[in-house]
C-alpha cells in the first residue's frame, strides 16, 4: 500500500501534469470505485467542466482541488494515476478515466479494485469521512515530541499503534518498520512503555525515514510508481524491511521477520532487543 512517500511523490507528479485541465468527461467501468455520491452518474455529471485547480495530500489520501469540488483518493494496496494521450491503449485494470478538454486523460488503474474516490463540496471535506478523523502530519512543524508522546497512552504494541491513521498519519507497514529500527525500539513493546528517551529517538526517526523516502520518491517495493510512471527509490536505502535473514547493516546480526498484529515484521534482534525499553 503506498504510504506518505509515494502518495507525496504522486501528488507532486500529477500537479506537473494535469492542473488548470478541464474535465469534459468521466469514464466509470468499476461503479464500486465511487464512494460518494453513490450514483455513479451523479458523480459524472458532477466533475464535467471542471478544472483541476490543485493536488494535496492529507495523510495516505489524494486531494484533488476542482473549481467547485474536491475528490479524495485512496489508492489503497495498488492504485495508480496517470497521464495519457487521446488514443493511447486502455489498460484492462484501468476503472476510472478523467477525459480532458484537450484530448488527454487521467487514469486510474487498480489490480486490486480496492481503491476508493468521494466528491465533497470544496472547503467541507475535512467535516465527513474519510479526512475528519485522522492523526497529525508527521512532517509539518505542529508535530513534536510532545504531539508523538500525547499519543502513546496504550498498552498496544508501538508498531499497532504507530500504524492506526487516527493516532498518526501516513505510516504503513514499511516505515513503521524502518522508524523502529533507526530509534532501536522492538514493535511490539507496549507504547505506554516508551520511556522519554524512546519516544525522542522514535520522533527524530520517524521524520528521519520519511523525509528521507521523499526525497527518494518513495519505495518501489511492489508495484508502485509515480504519476509519471516512475519508480521510486528508496527501496535500495531500506534497513529491514524486506531484508529477512539479511545482514544488519549495522551490527551484522540477521534480521528477522515474524508477524505482529497480523502484519509482517522486520527487526534486528541486536539493534532492537525487548528489553532495551523499560517503563520510568
């Protein structure tokens, strides 16, 4: 699923390609897609002649700025947009298409068909679902250690509660990881554990990882790419995840992988040992 990173880099790519396009039309094959209105038709008419203003990002979701509108995306597990020309072959996996005055059009493409789209009235789309109950950007400034620390209140295992978008945007299953290896804390000990230590290495680590992975244009991990088709890179930076019985690059030890909370996990047995972290 493409976390902060990747919807970063999508939302900086598609801002180069489709602003200021009028809409003339919207193709839907896959009427599911389409979380509000629930009439796919409605939703049509809705975004014909409208211009594409902006692109923002709000956690893991696409904001897409429109004269009038806004569309909030998900891309879920393997969503992707991109820019085509009039003509181009449509690929069979491509369920939504944004058609442009000009010829040109925006796809949406997604194996998976779990990605989702809501039309709002501009301006009222933090007041509904899915936008109105999410956590703190780890990247703005209004995030501190003290921010991070207000949220750990919980006998759930860090990395649990680290991935829960109403605690903390953003994070997914790979910079979770990564985060936790760089502030050496284990996943699954308790987040009300954390001592002060602990939670001021895990917030240099957590805006460490993912500034870094921006910068990078994110991991190319399965299938990801960005609005213009390109891969991301900081998969060739990754410490652990993905890296099971690989050596720590570290400490050489070798990392191992187990599962927590149903989601696969990748630490290194020396960097991060469970006792390391002990409640003061």
């Amino acid at each position: 699923m493409p976390e902060l990173p990747e919807v970063e880099t999508v939302k900086r790519t598609l801002s180069a390609l489709i602003i200021n396009k009028q809409i003339e039309d919207v193709v839907i094959t896959l009427p599911r897609i389409i979380q509000r209105p629930d009439d796919v038709e409605e939703f049509r008419s809705e975004l014909q002649g409208q211009t594409f203003e902006s692109v923002e990002r709000r956690g893991k979701f696409l904001r897409f700025i429109l004269s009038d509108s806004v569309m909030v995306s998900h891309l879920r597990m393997e969503g992707r947009y991109g820019v085509f020309e009039k003509g181009e072959p449509v690929d069979k996996h491509t369920h939504v298409r944004f058609v442009f005055t000009d010829g040109s059009e925006l796809r949406y493409t997604d194996v998976r068909q779990f990605g989702t789209m809501h039309i709002f009235e501009k301006g009222t789309e933090f007041e509904h679902l899915p936008l109105s109950q999410l956590g703190p950007e780890p990247l703005e400034e209004s995030f501190t250690v003290e921010v991070l620390r207000s949220k750990l209140g919980s006998t759930r295992a860090i990395k649990t509660l680290l991935l829960d978008q109403t605690k903390l945007v953003g994070l997914g299953n790979i910079y979770v990881d990564e985060a936790l290896f760089l502030a050496g804390i284990h996943p699954a000990v308790p987040a009300h554990d954390l001592t002060q230590e602990n939670t001021e290495a895990l917030y240099k680590a957590i805006k460490t990882t993912l500034q870094g992975a921006v910068d990078a244009g994110g991991s190319s991990v399965k299938s990801y790419v960005n609005g213009q088709g390109e891969m991301g890179m900081f998969q060739q930076q990754l410490r652990v995840y993905g890296r099971k019985n690989e050596a720590c690059r570290e400490c050489e030890d070798v990392i191992e992988r187990f599962v927590l909370g149903g989601r696969g996990t990748h630490i290194c047995p020396s960097c991060q040992p469970m006792q390391k972290q002990v409640r003061v």
